[in-house]
C-alpha cells in the first residue's frame, strides 16, 4: 500500500544529491524507508530519514540511488517505512581487475565504514575509491532490503592467475573475532573491602560465586561444579551492580556487563545475535563474570509474551545452556527488581536457581555511603565542615537506598555553590544544609515497597519472598492488597 507519494523537484545531474520531503507524520529521523519507482514497483531501494523540519522528513538520495532507481525529473516515488532485516552475507562485484589481495581488504574495509549502518539491497552502486569504479552489490542474503551490521560478512573476486576464471574469496571483515569490540571485557579493580556493610549478602556471594570461581578444583573433587546462574533481586538504586563488580575484583575474573535495553535491537535477528556475541564473549575470557542487568525485560513469563519475545527468551536460554563441557566456569549473575515478573523457566534448577535479595544498606553501609560523597570524596571532601555529623546522617536515613544519599549529599552541596554563584562568600558545606536536604528529601523506595507487596501477592509466591515481604513490613508499608477475582470481578483482599 502507497502511503504517500512525492515529486522529485530538482534536476537529476552530476553527483548532486535529490532531497525528498514527505509530510508523513509517523516518520522520525534516523528511520529507514523504503524507495519504490511508482513507475516500476520492481524498483525499490532502501534510505534513511536525515532530519525532520517543519513536520517534513528529508530524504537524502544520492545519484546511486537516483540511478538504480531510473528516476527521472518529475518522476514520482512512494515512501513506506519499513525495518530491514540484517545483511548475513553481501557479495561485491567491480573488483575483479584488482590483482593485491591487501588492497582488496584496503577497499572493503572503505566500503564497510560507508555502509555500516544502511539499508542496502543487490544491484546497487556503491561510491568510488581512488580508480575502482562501478562497485557493486551483486547480492545479499537474505535476497532483500537489508541493513549492513558490525557481523555482516563481505565476498569479493579477484582474478586468478593464469586463467580468467574468477574464485570467491570471503572476507570476514565485519565480524568473528570482533566480538570483544561489541562487547567490552575488563577486570575490575574493587573487592568487598569498597562494600560497607551488607554482610549477609558478602557471606552468600562468597558461598555462591568467590569461592567455586576461586577453588573450582575442590568443587570438581565433589562432583560439583563452579560457575551456572544467580538472579539478584531488591529495590532500585541499592548497589546490585555494585556489589558484584567487587564480587569480580574479589575473584580476580574478567568482568562483562550489559543491561538487556542495550542487548535488544531494532531489527529482526539483532537482539539474538547480541544475545550470542555476549555470552560468545562470556566463554572466550572465562573463568569470567557475565552479569546481566534488567533481565525481567527479557525473561518475562512466557504466558504473557507475545511470539517475539518468547523468541528472545528461549534465545536466551539456548545461549545459558552452552557452557557444558567448558573447562573453565562462567557465572552469569542476573539483577532485577522484580523478580516475581521473571519466567519461572529461567529460575528453575539449572539455571538462576539461587536467587540472593540485595536489601537497602544498612547502618555500617550507609555511613560508609556517606563518606564517599563527603569526608573521602575527591574534590568534596576539602569543603566538608567540622559540623557535619555523619552517624546522626546515618541515623536520619534508615530505609533510604544508595541512591537516594548519593542524592542527598549532591544537593547538600549544591546550597553552598549556588550561593557562591549568586555572588555571596564562599563558605563550606555544613551541617544545617544536610539537615534542610533531608527535610525535603525523603526515601524512594516506600512507593516500590508497596508495588512490590501487591505484585509478590498477585504472583501467589508469598513463601519465596518471604525475606523481601520481612523488609518492607519493617518499614510498616502494610496496606491492604487488593486481589481481583477474575470470575466474579470482585477484589478478594
């Protein structure tokens, strides 16, 4: 279906560039749209949304396009939005006269940095290099519109001496050992010692990841094994990443983050294939850490996903299962922060069997928190008055999370400085400014905790959480939950 049409209204000469402007309002910029000759409906090709001005998209095409289309001036086109499918192999003709296999790789990898991140399909021009001219794409699997990614593999032909037959020569530029580039690896340097308090949860990491990872020999004497899932689960902003980077730094292993927002992709396939590169990634710097931040955007039960996102799970799960065999272990740590929304398939035995509650600090937690941000903070701690008292702080902000005295400590500093910007005299940052912060600042995490009580009641596993439900009736959030009775349509509770 056409659904909206515009004229070319400039002269197709030279290298000039030809900017569409189509009034479609569900277009944003950076969104790929198909091309289609209304003229010749075979003819379609693949361009992206440069800018959005006054409500109209603006399409730049360049006389590749102009040319592969067979646009003339005054010709009209149909612009449709569309989400290409990633390119798995492309193939290249034009280079056939290039006799220097190093200048070949030279040319593609030129190409690549063009093309990477563009609709692109067969039978399309690419720009010239130096005296190669007429590239081009002679095919792409899938045969489609397609869109060029870091993964996509590129084939050229050479010429082979002494006859004229041509061979296919791949070259894997775009993907295979490049894994580490999507997916940063490090080694972390803090331990438990940068951890205050929280001491129950140290004891359980260290029972459950430092000493398997630590002593995987003496597990393997038992017929144990290191390594396998964790799921972490607590209220926001209360260091659950935190706490394993040091988990990390205690082991000595590689370290690989990634929150799931940053795993799924916009096109088909994309999100499995940053599935694959993160665990690939995971095995190649093993003994390693793999922890997986959001894992509820991915992992949410079955039952209520669409046919997509059950994809993306058993992805996910095919890719947990591939550590068999493996002479070195890979913990994957999961976090959430609702961890009753996570498929009970991804918790069962096997995989995040062991789940670990990571609370709000505590009191040794919380004041070590507060140093950091005050007395032991870099560029802070010289405008720290003798005033402050940081037990009475500690005190004030039992049930507050990290972030929040992160928060605290901020505009604490803030009054002094902006009164030094108005022009007043300079003056450190005192008592009374934190005392004024918490008056006007109180803790995040009450609204969580009564979210968090109607979800565990509706999810019907009460006795599974049974250490989160402790906490937040020790914070008195005991209102009623309402349950709704499907048959009836009443609330029950």
């Amino acid at each position: 279906m056409k659904l909206f049409v515009e004229k070319l209204d400039a002269k197709l000469q030279g290298t000039r560039k030809v900017v569409i402007k189509t009034k479609r309002r569900d277009l944003s910029e950076g969104d790929i749209v198909e091309l289609i000759n209304s003229a010749d409906e075979n003819k379609s090709c693949g361009a992206i949304i440069k800018r959005i001005e006054d409500g109209d998209g603006h399409i730049s095409m360049d006389k590749f396009i102009q040319n592969y289309l067979n646009l003339e001036e005054d010709d009209e086109i149909a612009v449709e939005e569309m989400r290409p499918s990633e390119a798995e192999v492309v193939k290249l003709n034009g280079l056939e006269k290039v006799k220097n296999t190093e200048r070949i790789k030279e040319i593609v990898d030129e190409i690549k940095k063009t093309l990477i991140g563009k609709p692109i399909n067969k039978g399309l021009d690419i720009p010239e290099y130096g005296r190669i001219k007429h590239v081009k794409i002679s095919e792409t699997t899938p045969d489609q519109i397609v869109i060029i990614t870091d993964t996509t593999k590129f084939e050229v032909s050479e010429i082979s001496e002494p006859t004229p037959s041509t061979q296919s020569i791949p070259l894997n530029l775009f993907g295979g050992e490049k894994v580490n580039e999507i997916v940063p690896v490090e080694k972390t340097d803090i331990n438990f010692s940068n951890v205050g308090g929280l001491e129950d949860v140290k004891e359980r990491f260290n029972k459950a990841i430092i000493e398997p990872l630590k002593k995987p020999k003496i597990y393997k004497k038992y017929g144990t094994k290191a390594g396998g899932g964790i799921l972490l689960y607590g209220p926001p902003g209360c260091g659950k990443t935190f706490v394993v980077r040091a988990a990390a730094g205690e082991c000595g292993v590689s370290f690989i983050t990634k929150k799931i927002s940053e795993i799924l992709g916009k096109y088909v396939g994309e999100s499995e294939k940053n599935i694959k590169a993160m665990f690939d990634a995971a095995k190649k710097h093993a003994p390693s850490i793999l922890f997986i931040d959001e894992i509820d955007a991915i992992g949410g039960r079955r039952s209520d996903a669409k046919g997509y996102e059950k994809q993306l799970i058993n992805s996910f799960l095919q890719e947990f299962g591939g550590f068999e065999g493996m002479k070195e272990a890979v913990l994957v740590i999961a976090a959430t922060n609702e961890p009753w929304s996570v498929d009970p398939a991804i918790r069962r035995s096997g995989r995040f069997s062991t789940q670990i509650l990571v609370p709000n600090p505590d009191e040794k937690a919380r004041k070590q928190i507060f140093e950091t941000y005050t007395t032991k903070h870099p560029d802070r701690k010289k405008m720290i008055a003798e005033n402050v008292n940081i037990d009475v702080l500690v005190e004030k902000t039992e049930g507050y999370s990290s972030a929040d005295i992160e928060k605290i400590c901020e505009e604490a500093a803030s009054i002094p400085r902006d009164e030094e910007l108005e022009g007043k005299p300079e003056r450190k940052i005192e008592m009374h400014d934190f005392l004024k912060v918490l008056s006007e600042c109180k803790t995040s995490l009450i609204p969580w905790f009564k979210l968090a009580r109607r979800q565990i009641y509706e999810s019907g596993e009460q006795d599974i959480f049974e250490e989160l439900l402790d906490i937040i009736d020790k914070y008195d959030v005991k209102k009623k939950v309402k349950l709704l009775d499907e048959d009836t349509g009443r609330y029950i509770r």
